[in-house]
C-alpha cells in the first residue's frame, strides 16, 4: 500500500479532533452532547426500531455540533443509516445495531463532504471491529464489497494506507477508491467507544451532485 495522506484524511483526522476536544458523548462534557442532542433535528436521524431509548438517545448526543467544522461546512441531509459494508475481510455492522445516529456535514452539493454515523451495539462489539480491521489492513490492497442498499452491485476497491501514527489504539484509519465507472475516493476511520462504534467517512461526489 501506498502511505498517503491527502485532503479527506485530513478531514477525518480533524473531525476526530473535534470530537475530542468537545466531548461529543462524555459522560465529563454534559453540555457539550445536550448541545449535541438538541441540534440533531436540524439534519441528525435515529434508527426509528432502536430497542433502547436511552442509548439512542446517547447516540444522537455523540454527533458533532453544527458548525463544528469551521466556516463553508453546513448541515446535509443525511444518507441511509448504517455500514452494511465489508471491508479488506471485515463485516463492518456484523450485528443489527441497537441504534443508530448519523449526520452529514457538506461544502457544496459536489462536496467535499464528511458524515458521522454512531451505532449502538453489545459492549465490546466495537472494539472487535476495530481490532479486525486494523489487522486486516496491512495486508489489503484491493477488496470487493456490496454497497449500502440491499440490491447493490458488487464494487471494486483499492485501498491506500493513510500514515497514522497519532490515531491512537481505539481507532482505525483507511483510504479506499471505488474502481467503477465514477471513481469515488473515501477516508473512514472508526472509533470505538464502548458501545457505540463511530464511523467518520469524508469523500466528494464523484461527478453526481448530491443533494446538500
């Protein structure tokens, strides 16, 4: 793999620095995940099925604040909920999550865009999908998966290392580039914070405008 890192690694790695700096989610930052609470209608949704109120409820308070990204970065509306996705091996939502949160932040209907989603699963879940994946990683080069929707075509990757020595062991980061008609690049890096897996995903339209 080729150790890289461009414009979206830097926007997840920055976003990962919002979220600690803010507290998204701490139990030592009340304030901030109220905040974070409140604002979620703006352009947040939960998972409608979610069997614990108080876990999504949590999960919402985990979205990064409106206007956290600094100034050209507005609310989007949100994609569909959660990975559905598997990674160099790794079944990123290997279990149906107990609830869900997510929220899309844009420039332009083009992009660059970043979106977070929280899932809620079984304690240790989480840390088990990091550790997999950081370990897959080092030997992936190319992978093919399904994308979110059910009745997705199978797609081609390539995956770039992104350098991450300040990414510390909770947290995993790659770069990986569709290989079909549009090529579209995406940086993820997902934390994991006891039960809720984080996923931050940055990447531009690839040519189809996007509703922002």
């Amino acid at each position: 793999m080729r150790a890289r890192v461009g414009m979206g690694a830097g926007l997840v790695l920055a976003a990962m620095g919002v979220m600690a700096v803010t507290g998204c989610g701490s139990e030592q930052n009340p304030q901030a995940a109220t905040s974070a609470a409140s604002a979620a209608s703006a352009a947040g949704s939960s998972s409608p099925a979610a069997s614990d109120a108080a876990l999504e409820d949590r999960a919402t308070a985990m979205l990064l604040p409106e206007g956290s990204l600094g100034d050209g970065w507005r609310l989007s509306d949100p994609p569909q909920p959660g990975f559905r996705m598997t990674i160099c091996g790794v079944d990123i939502e290997p279990e149906q999550p107990r609830g869900v949160a997510l929220r899309r932040f844009a420039q332009s209907g083009l992009g660059p865009f970043v979106v977070q989603y929280v899932e809620v699963h079984r304690d240790g879940l989480a840390d088990e999908v990091v550790s997999a994946l950081r370990e897959a990683l080092p030997g992936c080069t190319r992978f093919s998966s399904t994308g979110e929707a059910a009745d997705s075509p199978e797609e081609s990757f390539v995956v770039d290392e992104v350098r991450t020595e300040d990414v510390p062991e909770d947290t995993v980061v790659v770069r990986m580039t569709s290989q079909g008609e549009h090529q579209v690049t995406q940086d993820i890096a997902f934390v994991a914070r006891g039960e809720f897996l984080v996923g931050l995903v940055s990447f531009v339209g690839g040519g189809h405008r996007t509703r922002a």
